[in-house]
C-alpha cells in the first residue's frame, strides 16, 4: 500500500524529501501560484477558501484524488 500524506498551505514552504509527503496549496483561486498542487482545479471550493480555510483542501482530495492516478495508486 502506498501512503500519500498531504500537506496543505498558502505559504511557500521547505517540501520533505519523502515522496509520501504532496503540498496543496489551499485557496489557490484567489492567490499567487506557489508551484504546488492546487486546490482550484476539478471539483473544488477554492474561491470559498477565506470561510473554510483548510477545508478547501480536504475537499479537493475527497472530490479529486481517485482521478489523478499517479496520487491514487
């Protein structure tokens, strides 16, 4: 089994080396590209992101995750 653990931000920050960790970074739609994984693709609620902070993130996983295979697997 393959453990992916997301680390979710709106900050650039230093990414482990471990390929088990994959930055997200939360409430995309209304900030800068930080060059991570982001929130505002797919089903998303990023614009949403100031009421529910990191709840976008979660969310996007939950919506979008099984459809990225190489996260999935």
């Amino acid at each position: 089994m393959k453990i992916k653990i997301f680390a979710l931000t709106h900050k650039k920050f230093e990414v482990p080396q471990d390929k088990m960790y994959q930055p997200l970074q939360v409430g995309r739609e209304e900030k800068e590209d930080l060059g991570y994984l982001c929130d505002n693709t797919g089903d998303n609620i990023s614009a949403e992101n100031c009421y529910y902070s990191e709840l976008t993130g979660l969310y996007w996983i939950c919506k979008n995750i099984l459809l990225i295979p190489s996260l999935a697997s």
